[in-house]
C-alpha cells in the first residue's frame, strides 16, 4: 500500500539531501521507502527497517 501511494502522489516524501530522492515513512511500522523521482518513472532505492542506524542509499540521512 506504501508504494502505491507513493506511485499516486510522488512528492509525498520528504526531500533528502540527495537530488530527485525522497524518504517515506510508512505508518504504523518501523519502515523507511527511500525512492527517486525520474521524469516519467519512480524507482524504489530502499526499503529500510527503521530500528536499524543507518539506512544503505542515503548513509547518514538526518
């Protein structure tokens, strides 16, 4: 259901300091979908267990 909405609504993430990703909290669960908007697609970086230190695709995010 996550990407799905992301898949509707593409700037519903937060920015990060990278160019073009964006960061996903997904409610109610301990998950991060870090994803990247292209011109006519989204691709999905990481899903990443939030109770871990450091996500891989972004490093030290906030």
């Amino acid at each position: 259901m996550a990407v799905e909405s992301i898949s509707r609504h593409p700037e519903i993430g937060t920015g990060t300091r990278l160019p073009y990703v964006r960061r996903f909290v997904v409610s109610g669960t301990p998950y991060v979908v870090y994803y990247k908007l292209g011109s006519s697609r989204i691709e999905i970086l990481e899903v990443f267990d939030g109770r871990r230190a450091v996500p891989r695709t972004i490093g030290d995010e906030d």
